[in-house]
C-alpha cells in the first residue's frame, strides 16, 4: 500500500540492469574508493531517459545518496 510521501520501490525496467562491483568492501576513514557501475542494456529496453537512485547506508546511521541519468538511444 502507498502512501503520501513514502518511498515505494520502483522495479528496474525490462532490459535495464546496473550493478555496482566490488558490491560490498571495507573502507576506511581518509581513504578514496573508485567504484565502477555496470549498466547493462538489452535489446527489449525501450529509448527514453531514465533515472538512477543510489544510495549508502552506514553502520553509524549516516546516509547518503545521489541520482544517475542514463539516456538510452534507439
């Protein structure tokens, strides 16, 4: 069920998958990490603009996110 102002998942659309790798690690404080992410597109995808929601969650309770913007030519 829905509500106002919640976060429904949304599902990924049919010939879109994006991955993160590593997809879990350790870090630590100072450090810089590069991550690469994994867009994988398949024939069924449809042209169009889509939006990507990455998000972080850490054990102390800080979050964090971003969005991504994938345009898809046909």
């Amino acid at each position: 069920m829905s509500q106002e102002y919640a976060e429904d998942e949304l599902l990924m659309p049919d010939g879109l998958t994006v991955s993160v790798e590593p997809s879990s690690f350790t870090a630590y404080p100072n450090a810089i990490y590069q991550l690469a992410i994994i867009l994988e597109t398949a024939a069924e995808l449809a042209p169009g603009v889509y939006f990507l929601r990455f998000e972080q969650h850490l054990e102390q309770g800080f979050s964090s996110g971003g969005w991504i913007t994938v345009t898809v030519e046909g």
